[in-house]
C-alpha cells in the first residue's frame, strides 16, 4: 500500500467529546471514525486490523472443532418470549424496531435462543452431537452511556461460540478446551502476559462462570490476582471469598482491567425453554447441554491500544498490525534514493510482506510522527545517507536504537 494514495488521513485532535484514549489515537492516525457515541466505522488500516484480530480468533476457534456460520441481526419476538428474554424488565439494552405491518422485531445482542431453536431442526439423536458452531457478527446493545472508545459500543463486532453436548461430562471437556484456545488468543494478539483467567458469577447457570481480563489503567473492572499462580477474582466473587478457587491461595494484588473474552457454563435452562432434546443409545430423552462463549474483535482491538501504546502513539503486536513494514522515503528529491525505496518496496512485497510505503512528498518530521503514530512494527528508512552506505535503517516500533541493514538481509 502506497500511503500517497492511502484512504483517510491523520489528523492534530480527536473529536472533543472523545475521552477514551484507544479512540483518540485510532481517530487520530485514521484508523476509524466516530459517527455518533458508541458507533464507529473502521477505515481501511483500522479494518485491517479488526480482520487480522478476527482471523486469530477465527483460528483458534476452528482448532477446536468450531464450524462458522452467521445468523440474522433481526430478531424474532416469539422466539426471545420464550425464555422472558424480550421484556425489558429482564435485558433492558435491547434495540428494538418495527415492520410496515406493525410487528415488532429486535436487534441481536446474543443468539442463545435463536440458535436453540434452529438446533431443533438438527439434532435428533446422540450421533447428531456434539455441535460447536460459532459467527463474528455485528451486535447492537443500547448502552446508557456508551463510553471508552472501542471497548464499550452500541453497535460492535462479536464472536460468540456456543457448544451443544450430550452430558455434562462432555461439555466440562469442551469447557476446558474453550479456556485453552482463548488463552492462546491473548497470547497472539500480544496481551498474553496482561491477560488473566478471572472468576466470575455463574448466576443461574452455575457457580462460577470465568471472564478474561486484561489488566490496564483504562479498565472498567476491579480483579484480585492470585500471587501463587496468576489465576484472578472479580470485586463480586471476591467480596463473597478471598481464597484463590484454583489453589487456595491467600495473596492477592488488585488491578483494574478490561473484561476481553467471558465463557458460560448455559445447562439446559435453553435446552429445555425450547425442548432442545435427542435419543440417546438406550432411546432415552435428554435435553442438550450447552455453552457459550464470546469474545469483541473491536474491543480487544480498542484494549490493544490502551494496554500497548505509550507517548507517541500506538504499538501494534505484530500479529495483528495493519502492516509489517512501515517504509519511508526520505529522498527529498533525490532520484537516486527515490529509485532505492521503490526498488525495496517492489520487493519486499514481491516476497510476501505487507509494506505501507510512504512516498508522500512530505517533511521527514511528519513521517516519523506518522510512523510512530501507526505504530507498525517495524520501521524502514531510505535516505541519502544509508544508501550512501548501501543500508537500511531499520527501527523496531518498541525500541529507540535503530540499526543499519543490507538489503540481502532485510529480505531474507
């Protein structure tokens, strides 16, 4: 990608209602672009990392026998009457509209009974189990004061999971399986370290439920981390015991953090609203056990920026950085070193690695601010003095001493 013709442009200041810092760099270095509170559109870098994060998300999931799919945002009356889920005395953030006809419809903000009751129609028997099906998908939830950027929307991207068993024996070694793979997200996404197993309530579901959090000073979220091993309670749980669940553990440090992922032990309390049942071997009726899982691409992206960035502006983990490479041309009318920098972009990405290059006819100054504002992993520079050298001047995003670098071993 060229930046000369690269769509949206950095700009001096984010909007000034805008408090959240993940927004202000995103809208900032034109990553996205805030249409109302809470609503964001992502802009071709930011978009390219939205799609990076997903991809990860994508993969760990298929890893552990998820198959993708994508349900409808409009959302049927009669089928969350079911579970007493469309009063609003009961989930008060639904988005709600209606037909010319008059009949009533909502926006998805989860899929537990929609996707119940399309199970109906393909699970009749033991043999038809388990299913692990799962979709990235748009949700709508009307916040009352949406808030933090990315990490707190009305309109957002979602991967939720949802396991269907046949017992509960099988669905706690799924349940484990689930914990395993988004573990491995974090750690991909480059908030491995940050990121941390926290108990929760399971409300009606079970006694725990288990939330990831990301430790971070924008975070919503109080946690009480284990000193022994790591593991995390959140402020409720922690006020009804203070003894680690995992090793009995009495030390703890507190820490505020964004709540990344969450996993859900469901029963059948859907199974059994909707008669989500099948035969077993003997010919027995048993209701499906089931769990659900979620994770929001855009708010782990806007927790990226806010656990990562520093002074000058974002620090991309290079799984999911819009670009590998950020190739500035410092030719300055020299034609010579023009004619370098192209003939390093053409190649680089002749072998495989995504370059932005800027070949923008702008002041050094302005690149670098750019550079580290995107915050792409790895800096390139071509200048009249390196090529004097037959170098490359190539600077990690995290490190403040570059390096000079041939050609031959730049590409590989």
């Amino acid at each position: 990608m060229r930046q000369s013709t690269l769509f949206s442009k950095t700009r001096k200041q984010a909007p000034a209602d805008e408090v959240a810092k993940n927004a202000e760099l995103l809208i900032k270095a034109g990553f996205i672009h805030k249409e109302m509170a809470g609503v964001y559109s992502y802009l071709p870098l930011g978009l390219r990392v939205l799609n990076k994060i997903s991809d990860v998300i994508r993969d760990e999931m298929n890893s552990i026998g998820g198959q993708e799919l994508f349900l409808t945002v409009l959302q049927d009356k009669e089928t969350w009457s079911t579970t007493n889920r469309w009063s609003e005395e009961v989930v008060d953030s639904w988005f709600k509209t209606k037909l010319k006809s008059g009949t009533e419809l909502g926006l998805g903000f989860t899929h537990e009974e929609p996707l119940t009751k399309l199970m109906k129609d393909h699970i009749q028997s033991y043999k038809d189990l388990p299913v692990y099906v799962y979709q990235i998908q748009t949700k709508f939830r009307n916040e009352p004061r949406a808030k933090s950027g990315l990490m707190r929307g009305r309109e957002f991207l979602m991967k939720d999971f949802y396991s269907f068993s046949k017992d509960e024996k099988s669905h706690v070694e799924f349940y484990e399986k689930a914990k395993g793979a988004y573990k491995k997200i974090f750690e991909r996404v480059g908030l491995g370290g940050r990121t941390h197993l926290t108990f929760a309530s399971g409300g009606t579901f079970s006694k725990y439920s288990h939330e990831f959090q990301t430790v971070t000073e924008a975070g919503e979220d109080t946690i009480h981390i284990c000193s022994s091993c790591g593991t995390a309670i959140n402020e409720e749980i922690f006020a009804e015991q203070n003894v680690c669940p995992v090793c009995n553990g009495k030390e703890f440090r507190t820490e505020k953090a964004v709540e990344v992922g969450n996993i859900f032990n469901l029963g059948s309390r859907f199974s059994e609203a909707f008669d989500l049942s099948y035969l077993d071997e003997s010919g027995q009726k048993k209701l499906v056990v089931m769990g659900s899982y979620g994770i929001g691409p855009g708010r782990l992206m806007g927790t990226i920026v806010e656990a990562l960035s520093d002074e000058k502006g974002m620090v991309w983990p290079k799984n999911v950085a819009p670009f590998e490479y950020h190739l500035l041309d410092l030719s300055g009318g020299n034609e010579k070193v023009k004619a370098f920098a192209e003939d390093l972009y053409g190649t680089l990405s002749a072998a495989g690695h995504e370059v932005l290059y800027d070949d923008r006819p702008a002041r050094a100054g302005e690149k670098f601010a750019d550079a580290d504002l995107f915050g792409i992993p790895t800096r390139l520079v071509i200048s009249e003095k390196t090529i004097g050298e037959g170098k490359i001047e190539r600077k990690e995003r995290t490190s403040d001493t570059p390096a000079l670098v041939t050609k031959a071993e730049l590409v590989g």
